[in-house]
C-alpha cells in the first residue's frame, strides 16, 4: 500500500476527550468519514503530555501504532469527539 501524502490536506479538526470535553489536537483530517486514526505528521497541535492520553482526567483514548509504515495513533471508538 502507498504512504500517506506528505502534506496531506488542509482543512483541520479540532480533536476533544469525549469524558471531559478537553482539547487533545489540532488535525489535518482528509475525507468526511469518522476519525478511525490520526498520522503523527498531520497534527498541527498537540496538546497532551502523555501520548494517547487525556491531559485532564487522565483516559486513555488512542495506541500508538504503524499504519502502512507510518507512525500514528489507532482511535479507541468513542472515546473522542472532532468538529
């Protein structure tokens, strides 16, 4: 399978804790489907402290994985919320 493209697209989401309502990313998403994962190279802004975890109370909402030799993070269902 090929890579993701580089640049990726350009319109970005803004990625929140389903719990707690905090703020998590700033992503460059492609496509108008659900978020299912999240490329390292596309987040704008990372606003955790602990990878896949929420800074405020503290739920674990994504695993880090390889995704066609990519390294990005595998969205557990429900447990995050984009606009």
């Amino acid at each position: 399978m090929a890579k993701p493209n580089k640049k990726g697209p350009t319109r970005t989401v803004d990625i929140f804790c389903a719990k707690c309502k905090t703020q998590l990313f700033k992503y460059r998403k492609g496509g108008k489907g659900a978020l299912v994962k999240c490329f390292k190279e596309r987040i704008v802004a990372d606003f955790t402290q602990i990878p896949c975890t929420c800074p405020n109370c503290g739920q674990e909402f994504a695993r880090e994985t390889l995704v066609r030799g990519t390294p990005a993070f595998k969205m557990i269902g429900g447990k995050i919320t984009f606009k």
